[in-house]
C-alpha cells in the first residue's frame, strides 16, 4: 500500500518581471544562502521549437544533516543527489520545476515542484512538496516526515534570500550581472549573506565537526571514512526565533574567532565576502609546530605513555 506523506504548499508573488524571476532560478548555484549545495551541474538541455519551450536536467549534490534523534547506520552517507528538471516558455511565461532525491529514498523521499507565471510586471510562483518515508515503523515514519516539513520550511528562507539576491544581481544597473552571466567567480556583498543567528550557529558547528575529524585522520593517520554525523537542526526549533540561549551565544562566539568570522553586527555594504578574506590561521600553526626542530628531537617516552599506548592498539 502506497503512502502519501506529508504535504504542504506555499503561494508567493515576486515584484520582478518573469524573464528576471526565472534567470535567477537557473543561475540560483552558487550563492552565500546556499551553502549546503556541493555541487550543480547541466546534463541535458534541449529546445523544442514547436512549443517554445527549453528543457533542463540538472544533477545537484547536497550536504545534509541527521537529526539528534536519528539511530545510528540509518543514512550511510551526509550526502545527497537531486535531479532537477526545468521547463520554460517565454512565450507564455511559464516555467516548472520539480526536483526530488536520487539517493536516501526509502528513508525520506522528498519531491518539490515549483510553478511560474508571468503578470504584468510581477510574477506568481507556487510551490509544494511532499515528504515521504518507508523506513522503520508508523511512529518512526511519521516523525521523519515531519522532520522533512520542518526542515524544507527552515531552507525555503535562505532560499528565498539567494533568490532574492541573483534577482537584484540581475537587474540591468547591478555591477555584478555580466559577471554572473559570465559565469565568473562573484563577491557577494556581506550584507546579503544569511543573517539567521540559529543558522549561523548551525553552519560553524558543522565546520568544526569537520574541522576535528580532519584533524583526528591527520594525527592519529586514521583512514575510515565517518559519515555519521550528530545533526545540528532540531525540529523542535521555533523558525521564527532568532534569540540564542546564553550557552549557545558564547558558542557561537567562540566559533566566530576560531575560523575568523566577523560577528554578525560588524558585517557591513561591502561587496567583499569577509570569511574569504580572512583565513583560519589553525592548519599553519599546526604545520610549524610539526615541522619545528624541537618537534623532531628524538626522546625517550615515557613508559606509562607507550603502556597506554599498546593499550589503545590492541
């Protein structure tokens, strides 16, 4: 017997004209307000001139995350393939889209559609999607879907906001339209950038799990792969509360100055990306300390340190 899932649909109006709303949608990869997408790449294209309408393929990776609650060994991997398919005609002024995963499936198979009209001098957009799991039992199931909702309201923010940000790049007066056009490497302005301070939090935690686990495999020369990840998002999370606990803005604080982030309130207009101007200073202090003289003197250990440490290798 077939299952349903979950389903929702959203309603929107764009204050900009169709052939500026549906140029963003194709250009959105890459942008500051998504940096959970990996990679993006067009495997097919092709134009019909009968009906006037343009075919797209896309292979998109994404990176996800498991929820706190998640048993262990129930995804074997962080990431995820999503085939996108595109059509439009300008003739018309529409445009459809549907993407869903390729991978994870029977755990949680998620399918968005996305439709455009063009109207006057704005554009109508609709979009739903559909969550749905196989895995486990009813209770299991149920809470994965609804897991999958919360998180698709979570991401439907940013987004929009990097919707938002290639309609105004767009604009014919935008300094940075040719270089988007052009397919060329772009300085978003950090006004732009996700402001979100829960989001902001979940992003540096992320790096610094990655962080300690290329530390752990350079140190101790361990080559298994973890693809186990303790998620960052709670579905229990209130989307529209931007306030952090005291614990969790001294956190956030401490993970600023680690990778060299400017706080939040000191992001100004400038149209260079802060994070990629100043670099984390951690990989070189490490390097020297390696390959520093005193690093390399040989020594006699300690006895208890090698008893320790024939009893971590047995």
């Amino acid at each position: 017997m077939s299952r349903t899932g979950r389903m929702i649909d959203v309603a929107l109006i764009y204050s900009h004209p169709f052939h500026i709303v549906c140029q963003a949608y194709s250009l959105r990869y890459p942008n500051p307000a998504s940096s959970h997408v990996i990679t993006s790449d067009i495997i097919q294209r092709d134009w019909d001139p009968n009906s006037n309408t343009m075919r797209s393929t896309r292979l998109v990776m994404k990176r996800g995350t498991l929820p706190s609650w998640a048993p262990r060994g129930m995804i074997e991997k962080a990431e995820t393939w999503v085939l996108e398919e595109s059509s439009i005609n300008l003739v018309d002024g529409t445009m459809t889209l549907s993407n869903r995963n390729l991978d994870h499936r029977r755990v949680m198979d998620v399918v968005e559609r996305v439709n455009l009209q063009a109207r006057g001098e704005v554009t109508d957009a609709t979009c739903s999607v559909q969550v749905t799991s196989s895995w486990g039992f009813h209770l299991i199931r149920k809470r994965i879907e609804h897991y999958g909702l919360n998180r698709f309201k979570r991401q439907s923010a940013n987004s929009r906001q990097g919707l938002r940000m290639m309609m105004q790049i767009l604009q014919s007066t935008s300094p940075l339209r040719q270089s988007l056009l052009n397919a060329d490497k772009i300085n978003y302005p950090a006004i732009l950038l996700p402001s979100s301070l829960k989001g902001r939090l979940r992003e540096l935690r992320m790096q610094a799990a990655e962080k300690k686990k290329l530390l752990s495999q350079i140190l101790l020369g361990s080559n298994k792969d973890e693809t186990y990840f303790k998620s960052i998002d709670q579905d229990e999370v209130d989307l529209d509360d931007e306030n952090l606990t005291i614990e969790e803005e001294a956190e956030l604080n401490l993970l600023e100055k680690e990778f060299s982030y400017e706080p939040l309130q000191n992001l100004g207009n400038s149209f260079i990306d802060k994070r990629a101007e100043k670099k984390s200073l951690w990989f070189w202090r490490w390097k020297w300390h390696m390959t520093s003289p005193a690093s390399n003197r040989s020594h006699t250990p300690n006895p208890c340190c090698n008893d320790s440490a024939s009893h971590i290798n047995k």
